[in-house]
C-alpha cells in the first residue's frame, strides 16, 4: 500500500484554486464509493501496484479504516467496470487544512486515456469543496506516467532529504522532464 514511508517521494500541491474542470473520456464513467467496490478496488491495484490486493484486503486495510471518506474514493469505469481510482485519505492529526490523494491507479487495459488525471482531479475537488487549501500524495520512483500527470495537477517534488533529492533528480532524467 502507498503510505508515508521515506522509501516514496512526496509531492504536494500548495493551494487547491483554479483546478480544472473535470473532462470525462468518452466511453467511461466516473462515480463515488458505493457498498462492493473493493473489488473493482482491488483489481485495480493489483494490477496498478504488483501487489497482493484482494476486496478482503481493501475492507480491512481501507474502507474500514477512519481516513477513507466514501465520498471521496472516485471510481472512472467503463461498461461498468471499474478500471482506474483514487481516493481522498484524510487522517487526524494531518496539517490543517491539508488532504491526502491515496492509491491513484488503472488498470493496464486502459491507461494512456486520461483516467489517472479524471480520479486524481475529482479527489482535488472534493479536497477543495470540503474546506482543504492543499493536497500531498506519495508516489513510487519506477511511476513516470503519473508522476507526470502530478506534475500537469500543479503538485511539486518534496525533497526531504538527500535521498529524496537523488532520487527526485534521477526520475527528472528518466523523464526528460524538468521538476519544480
């Protein structure tokens, strides 16, 4: 699971203003939790993390769990299907007035159409409609495509340490891309 381990990047994004306008893909849908989804859940981040996740997996470790919002959790889906999702994490004791944008995912079958972009920019919004100012995000060094998207959201590398700026500095080069 994502979490807030030295062993991810950060990323924060300083304000939640003049966010886009969600733009969902032709074909697809976009919806919020509802009872049942950690198995599209699931699914998708199996395949999304090369993780061992299953629906018993995602109940116990987070939809049970105190930081999901079910009105948060964002699901892109086609013919019904859930195939790509992110969700809002909010937990006590954070920054005030900041929130967290957790397990960004799709499923490999439809990556490349914007669907990584929908989910993360519609938990922006519900972030920013319930009183949060900022947002933050931990991601994996070996993911250029989102991190890309990330950076086209307006999120910034955080550099913590030396580690994380090596490693920051070495994702710019993989990506030909310049970092914030």
């Amino acid at each position: 699971m994502a979490d807030d381990s030295p062993r991810q990047l950060h990323m924060r994004r300083p304000h939640l203003e003049g966010l886009p306008e969600l733009e969902i893909p032709a074909g697809y849908g976009l919806r919020t939790y509802q009872p049942g989804d950690e198995a599209h859940w699931a699914r998708i981040m199996a395949e999304a993390f090369n993780a061992d996740w299953t629906p018993e997996r995602c109940r116990d470790e987070l939809t049970s769990r105190p930081p999901f919002r079910p009105a948060g959790f964002f699901l892109a889906t086609h013919q019904g299907e859930g195939v790509a999702s992110a969700c809002a994490w909010i937990r006590d004791g954070e920054l005030a007035g900041e929130g967290t944008v957790h397990m960004v995912g799709a499923l490999k079958a439809h990556r490349g159409r914007g669907l990584g972009r929908l989910v993360t920019l519609a938990v922006l919004r519900w972030l920013a409609e319930n009183d949060f100012r900022t947002a933050r995000l931990s991601t994996d060094d070996w993911r250029e495509p989102a991190i890309a998207v990330y950076l086209k959201l307006g999120f910034e590398p955080i550099f913590f340490d030396a580690q994380h700026e090596r490693r920051w500095q070495a994702v710019r080069v993989k990506m030909g891309a310049r970092l914030p």
